[in-house]
C-alpha cells in the first residue's frame, strides 16, 4: 500500500507589507528606476508555500567623506572614486549592479569633521543627481546631530522616496516628522531585540506614522559574532509578521558591511595571519557568506561594501529564487 | 594635631566626638542623627547632603550637587571626612521621617480583620493563667512543680511541659508566700508548652504581644493585647541596617565583611526603640511583654537571628533555616520580659520569606478554590499565584522605586509624601499624608503620577518625556516633569526621566513575573479570580493605575483589592494562635518556589513589560480603549 505523505507546508494569514523606494518623474521624483520589497507571503524563499512577489535588493555604501577605516581589500576597488561622492555612487550602480546607494553621512559626526546640515543636503543631492536608482540615507548616529541634519537633508530629497535611518526607542520624533512632511520612509533600529523593534514600530506608529513604510532594522552582526542571535530574532520577527503581527510585518533591513569590515576575520593583512590565507579573498568571502545567512533568515534589504561579495549576494538570490540555476 | 573633633548636628542639636578622619555620615550615625543614604555610603545616591555651617571637612569632587549647592556649603555625608570641629545642618530633604502611617497601614486591613481571624481560636502562643491551687496534703504531696502543671494541665492541653531550673528554684517561695495563689505565665514552643514565670496572685489580665514585620526598609511594630487580641499600637521606624546598604545583597556583603553581629544589633535596636516607645505610651510593664512574633523576608530573619547568610546570596540560594524555632528573645538582644519568647515566621525558601507566609496567611489565598494571584510590593516582588489545591511563588527584584528609594523625589509613605495624584481639566491635583507642604513622592502617588502623565501625553510609551510639553524642565542635564513648583511654600517635587525608568523597570520585573507565574501554571489572565496587592502604600493604591501603569495584568478594577500591609496582618494571626501557626507552617512547606532568573523567557517578558502599558496590547484591551490607542494589533 502506498505511503499516504502528509502536506506539512504552512500558509500564513498576513503578508509582510510592501514598500517601494525612490520615486521617478511620474511619482514626483527625478529617480530612473524605484525599487520595491517584501510582500512576501512565506518564510525566506518558500516558494512551495506561498508567493515572494519581491527578490531581496542590495545597497552599495557611500560615504560623504573618504573613510579612513576601510581596510585595503575594500578601499582599493573604490580607490579611484573615494575623492568623488558622484563618481564613487555612479560606479557602484554601473558597474557593480547596486539596486540602491547607501549614502552614510559620517562627515556629520561631531567628533568627526562635523559636518552642516546644508554640506549633508549637498552630497545628498550629488548622489541623486548622479545615479538613477533609490537611496538610502543613514544618519551619523550622534542624535542630537541627526535631528539637525534630517530637517534639511529630508526637504531637499523631498519627492525622491528616500530611506532614511534610523529612528531608535530614544530618538524617534523629528526623524518621523521630517519622513512625515517629505515623504519618506523609515529604518526603525533595535538592539537584538524582538521586544524593542516592536516598541520602536509603536512609538512611531503613536506620532502619527504609518507601519506599512517602515523597514526594520534589527542590527546585524557579522559572521561569528553573534549572527545566531540577529537570525532568530529576525525569523521571530517574520513568524510573527506573518502569523498577522502588523507590528512586525515590516521587510527587514541588514547591514551586513559595516559589521563584516569591522572584524578581524576580514579585516586582517595577510602578514598578521598567514594562516588565514589571502586578505584579498578572505573579507569579500566573510561579507559574502554573512550576507547569504542573513538572505536566509529573512533580509529584504542588504546593506553592502566588497563589489565581489555584492556579487556573490545577488547571484545567490538570483538562484534562491529560481532565477538561475 | 587633635585625634577627636566635635560634630553638631542641627537642628537637632546632637554632638558627638569623632576620630579625625571619620565621614560625616558615621559622625552622624554615632550622633543618633539618622540621614537618608541609600546606596549605605558609597557616594551614589547624592541623598545624604549636609551644609556645612561652621569648621572644616575634606570633601572629594561629585557630581551630585550642583556648583550653586556646592558654594552654599552643602557635601555629601559619605564623602565628606571630619578634619576639625563642625557644625552641620541637615537639611529637610537629608533627614528621615520617623513616624511612618502606619495607622493607615493598619486600617487597611482592619476591615478584613475579623473575615481573616475567623478561621482560627483565640489561643495566643503565649499566655497567663491565674491558677488557685490546692494546699498539698499527706495523700496528695505531689512535688511543687508538678502540682502547678497539674493545674496547668487541667486549663490548657499541653502534655509536655517544662520550666526552667531559674523558675523552680522560686517556686517553692512564690506559692507558699502567696497563698498558692500564682499567675503563670505559659508559651507554646514546638509541641512543648513552657513555663515561662509565676507571678504573685492575679496578674492573668497583663499579658502583651509584640508582632513586627521586619522589612528591608521598615520596621513596623504592632503591640498586641494577648487576652483581648485587640491591637493597642503602633510605631515604625527605618531599618537603621540602611547605612549599610539598602538592598538585601549588599546587606549580605555587609555581614560577609563586618560580621552578621553588627547587623543583628542594629535591628535589634530598632525593635527596642519601637516596642519602649509602645509600652511608655501605653503605660505598661515591658516585664508584661512576653511573646514577639516576627515577619521578615529570609535575609531579615537571619540577620536578626544572628544566622550566617553567606550561602543565601550564592547559588543554590540555601537559608541557614527557613521556620528557626522560638528562642529567648533576651539571646537577640530584644528586650521585653526576659523570659519572653520570640517567635519567626516561617519562610518558603531563600528569597521567598515569613513575610509572604504571613501574606497568605492572611489573605486566605491558601483557601480559596479559585486561583488568586497575589503581588507584595517590596524591594523585591514577591508574587504568589494558587489557591487551597496549589501555590506557586517567586521573587522579582524590582528595586525599591515603588519604596520611593532610588527616585529623586522619592520617600515612604510618611507625613509629606504625596500619595494620591490626579490629573484634571484644572490641572494636576495630589493629596498629602498628613497637613503641611509635600515633601515627596511615595510608591502609590508615584504609580498615580506616571499613570496619569502618560494619559495626558507627557511621556510616550515608552516612558519617554516629552520635551515640548509644559511642566517639562530640564534639571541637571535631564528631562523632568515638575509635579509641584518650588515656588508653592516647599521643595520642587519632580519626576525625572531617571525616575520613570526606574519605576517602568520596577513595574516590567513584577509584571513579568506575574505573567511567566500566569504562563507557567497555563493559566489566562481571566482564570484568576482576584488579584490582591500588598505593600507599604499607606491607605491607597488606585487599581485602575497600577493596570495603566500594567504593573499587574488588566482586570476589571473591582477584581484588584489592597490589602495593605498584610505581612504584619498574617503575624498578628500567627502570635494569637497557634493554630494560625501552624497553618503558617503548612502554608511554607506548601509553596512551591519558582526562580524566575532560570526562567528561559524572562527577559523577553521583562523588555516587553517595559512599556506602557505593554508592548503588546492585546494583554491590555481595556486601556487600549480608554487611551484610544487604536485597536490591538
């Protein structure tokens, strides 16, 4: 007698709002091309159990000013551009594919060349004006600064649908009025916390923002410190999404560059540790294979350096959804 | 150079001499001058601030005053060391109310005393029976001692009985220059019944109780009439143990480093201070005081005790003894009769102790058939979930905010404290223990206050103030709500952003320990009958604000009763009658401890109670509709 095999595959009640970002001409912006995710209806590339309408996208970073800190593997590809905000933006979408720049305003730092609010609405502008897709602009993380720079750096992007980061549970109002008057979507950061991302999703639904623009941020952390943690928390968040928690129904962002450049794995020269093997190889692999744990656990938006990771992480989504074999 | 230097404390005018070199606040300690310190001296509460008026100090650098106090003379006792001859002023805010409401505390359960006594006989543990007894004769030469315990025998059962060697060599005398006509007194100690004295003729109607609940912060005494049962008074004082921390495990480490004898002496202090200060006012002798029933968290126990508490604070939490038996209470130091006897409620395990025995006790949760939920707000929460099948317990620290320690504004619930707070259309309205200005905060105005604020939109959910509101000041580099203005005939009374985070993370660990309790025994929100609170709020706690603070789960407010003090309510039951201890010492062995810092999901619970009312308000529909927060998502 045949085996009776039972179905065991899920449906979910909910699917993860769907967010687009960047607005062309049509939309009251000048972009070429906007991007759009989540909306997915299953876990991470479930196909077999319901419908994941949007790929996972990636963001190339760029900085307004030269990073000092970028250790060589991933300075050097961008070695003849870091003097150019413009070209450096230009290069990641010509020719290494980024579906969207992440501009990082360190030069608004305080402790750093503490940059205007109009310097950072400059480079702002650079970068819209020299690349056709969405962008992404991170605050220097220093709040009060932050509240300063958004006001202005949110009107004059004002139409282009920009993603703008973060909002926390201890700073949350201006970024979400400036989002609110301009038209622009929300990074909501938590600790690793399931519990925090939700309450930082409430506070700005209680000033008057709408969940379904928002995109969680649950920090990142790279490869062999602490991704384990990032990754349940980020399948809890999505069960929940799905399971009908409109609190956590959100796509998920992950920062998956800043923190892989950021440990030793990666960052050390080969004559530190010859063991290791080729520095060269090593930081793209280790951001390459960080960024395809975090496509699995659930990321709908990667936040990327090495132009070779970036590679690898576009054809592995390319093949998780059945685009190639 | 001079080795002794003379310390004034004004106003209340108290000298001592101390060693050069010595800190204002143990100048101030050997003075009898009590200071608010919390943290027991390690120049981090900023509560212990003296002006100097006159001579010299040696003070380090903090950045608890401000320049301007500081130019006006004021230091902070802990750091400040004698170095000549001083006069200090202790001012308002440093000094400590002595007389707490206890009354208050009484009445509350007052009214639920008469329902709690019912169950058990009035058969105090100790008491005197006037005995006349027959002249021994040639068929009847029974020995003196015998003689007296067959009387004994014929009023009271008691099938072993003992006196003591001191007692029957006065015996022989007493009864015969008496005419065989003697008051003895007889105390329950185990299944033993002692002989404690014999008294000349009748004394039968003089036979008095002491029962205290010997707390982290507060001891609190209530005298007893033995033969009525009536309760005759009440005093209170601070546990003088503070200036060596105000938390348990710093306490613990205290008597690691200076011996458990210091500790012991100083509580013992405290109850000589409140039980002398009963018996003078009540005109009685304190040779007529012959019994001390005492409630206490485990920790307390074992300080007053004298017992090693090393092994407590260390895993796997072992008490040197949960039910010690009746000691003389002369070995501890407490001075009533000296025979007298003192009693210890029996505690549940390390940190679940008598006094949540006691609240069981006599809140009857342990005879109820529907599950009851009970919270005693202290340093730590205790909170016990059960009914007469079954009892669950276990301790949240919560840290004393609800005490009014580790707020800024911040005190017991004391004359001054603001106790009741209410936000109108005309504006913010508070009630006062007491007449006079108010001078803090306590644990059930601070619940009404920050309830009230997050209603009316000046903090946001997650506690935060907001910046733009009016009341909201900034005050040493932070935000803060000002609750009463300074310029009103008093002190500013504030509640700062420090403050609100404090009593969020209080509420979150209490409320989180209710839920996990809740979870644990898969039981819902509904399934529990009553919710009963107890603690050191005086006479008030708003039921509707603790659920809008979410410090207890939402249930219609008739369900949430306070019962007040119910540590000292459950040891009255216990000291008069022994039935009731025994019960006691059921209700111990019943309990089931459960530790909630092995609990897997405790954090989790912990961060999202951490919000108001909760992270997810579904737990929370009725003050999802009253704020109009929109429908639970």
């Amino acid at each position: 007698m045949p085996i009776e095999i039972p179905d065991v595959r899920e449906s979910f009640s909910q699917a993860i709002y769907t967010v687009t970002l960047g607005a062309t001409r049509d939309g009251g912006g000048t972009r070429t091309k906007v991007v759009t995710v989540g909306g997915e209806k299953a876990l991470p590339f479930h196909h077999f159990e319901g419908e994941i309408p949007h790929p996972p996208v990636v963001a190339m970073e760029v900085w307004d000013v030269p990073p000092e800190d970028w250790p060589d593997p991933v300075r050097m590809p961008f070695a003849d551009v870091m003097g150019s905000l413009g070209e450096w933006a230009r290069k990641c979408v010509e020719e290494h594919g980024a579906d969207l720049i992440c501009l990082r305003l360190v030069g608004c730092d305080p402790n750093g060349e503490d940059r205007s609010p109009e310097e950072a609405a400059a480079a702002v502008k650079e970068v819209l004006t020299s690349v056709g897709v969405p962008l992404i602009v991170w605050g220097c993380g220093n709040p009060e600064k932050d509240n300063e720079v958004f006001p202005v750096v949110g009107e004059a992007a004002a139409g282009e649908n920009c993603l703008l980061g973060t909002i926390t549970q201890d700073n949350y109002k201006t970024l979400v009025a400036v989002a609110t008057a301009y038209k622009h979507k929300l990074i909501a950061e938590s600790p690793v916390d399931i519990n925090i991302a939700k309450q930082v999703n409430i506070l700005a639904m209680d000033a008057g923002y709408p969940l379904e623009d928002l995109v969680i941020y649950p920090s990142t952390g790279a490869l062999g410190y602490g991704i384990e943690y990032v990754y349940s928390i980020m399948e809890r968040a999505r069960l929940a999404g799905l399971g009908g928690d409109k609190l956590m129904a959100q796509p998920i962002l992950c920062d998956i560059g800043r923190e892989v450049w950021g440990v030793k794995e990666a960052r050390a020269p080969r004559e530190e540790q010859p063991e290791w093997g080729d520095a060269e190889l090593r930081g793209p692999l280790w951001e390459a294979t960080t960024a395809y744990m975090y496509l699995l656990a659930g990321a709908d938006i990667l936040v990327m350096r090495h132009p070779e990771a970036v590679r690898a992480a576009k054809r592995a989504i390319r093949m998780l959804m059945g685009e190639e074999q | 150079m001079r080795v002794l230097y003379r310390v004034t404390f004004h106003p209340q005018g108290r000298g001592v001499e101390v060693p050069n070199g010595t800190t204002l606040l143990e100048a101030a300690a050997a003075a009898g001058v009590e200071l608010a310190s919390v943290c027991g001296g390690e120049g981090i509460c900023g509560r212990c601030r003296l002006i100097i008026r006159r001579g010299r100090v040696e003070t380090g650098p903090t950045l608890l005053l401000s320049p301007e106090e500081v130019k006006e003379g004021y230091v902070l006792a802990c750091q400040s060391r004698v170095r000549g001859d001083v006069v200090v002023e202790v001012p308002p805010e440093s000094r400590v109310e002595r007389a707490v409401r206890v009354d208050l505390d009484a009445q509350v359960f007052l009214a639920r005393e008469a329902e709690a006594r019912a169950p058990f006989e009035l058969v105090p543990l100790a008491r005197k029976l006037f005995l006349r007894i027959p002249r021994p004769t040639l068929e009847d030469n029974v020995g003196d001692q015998e003689r007296v315990f067959r009387e004994v025998r014929r009023r009271i059962e008691a099938p072993i009985l003992q006196a003591g060697l001191k007692v029957l060599r006065a015996l022989p005398r007493v009864l015969r220059e008496n005419d065989w006509k003697v008051t003895v007194t007889v105390a329950r100690r185990g299944g033993t019944v002692e002989l404690l004295q014999v008294e000349p003729g009748d004394r039968s109607g003089e036979a008095y109780g002491v029962v205290l609940d010997v707390g982290t912060s507060t001891v609190v005494a209530h005298l007893v009439d033995l033969v009525t049962g009536r309760t005759l008074d009440a005093e209170a004082k601070y546990n003088s143990q503070r200036t060596l921390g105000e938390e348990v495990t710093r306490r613990i480490i205290a008597s690691e480093r200076q011996g458990v004898e210091r500790l012991q002496a100083l509580v013992a202090e405290d109850i000589n201070d409140l039980i002398s200060l009963m018996v003078e006012r009540q005109r009685i002798r304190l040779s007529d005081v012959v019994a001390v029933l005492c409630a206490g968290n485990t920790a307390m126990t074992h300080f007053l005790l004298g017992l090693p508490p090393k092994a407590l604070r260390r895993h796997p939490y072992v008490a040197a003894a949960l039910a010690p038996p009746p000691v003389r209470a002369a070995e501890v130091g407490i001075k009533i009769n000296p025979r007298g006897l003192l009693y210890v409620m029996p505690g549940i395990g390390g940190w679940v102790g008598g006094d949540i025995t006691a609240g069981i006790l006599a809140s009857g949760i342990h005879r109820v058939e529907e599950p009851v939920l009970f919270v005693d707000i202290g340093t730590n929460g205790e909170i016990v979930l059960g009914c007469r099948d079954w009892l669950v317990a276990c301790s949240a620290s919560a840290g004393p905010a609800f005490e009014g320690a580790g707020v800024t504004c911040g005190m017991r619930a004391s004359r001054g404290a603001i106790m009741r707070v209410a936000f109108t259309s005309e504006g913010v309205r508070y009630e006062v223990v007491g007449d006079g200005p108010p001078q803090g905060l306590c644990g059930s105005g601070l619940i009404d206050a920050i309830a009230g604020m997050f209603q009316a939109g000046y903090i946001d959910r997650s506690g935060r103030l907001q910046p733009d509101r009016p009341r909201v000041v900034e005050r040493r580099g932070e935000l803060a709500f000002v609750l009463v203005p300074g310029e009103e005939g008093g002190r500013e009374i504030m509640i700062t952003q420090r403050d609100i985070e404090n009593v969020l993370r209080a509420k979150a660990a209490i409320y989180a320990g209710i839920s996990i309790l809740l979870r644990e025994m898969g039981l819902a929100v509904e399934d529990v009958a009553r919710i009963y609170i107890a603690g050191a709020f005086g006479s008030h706690l708003d039921p509707r604000n603790a659920v809008m603070l979410g410090l207890v789960p939402d249930v219609p407010p008739g369900r949430i009763r306070f019962l007040g003090n119910t540590s000292l309510a459950g040891a009255k039951l216990a000291l008069l009658s022994g039935d009731a201890l025994d019960e006691a010492q059921g209700i111990a062995e019943r309990v089931t401890y459960y530790d909630l810092i092995s609990c897997p999901y405790y954090y989790d619970e912990f961060v999202a109670a951490k919000f108001l009312p909760h992270t997810d308000l579904s737990r929370f529909p009725t003050m999802t509709k009253a704020l109009g927060l929109g429908e639970p998502v």
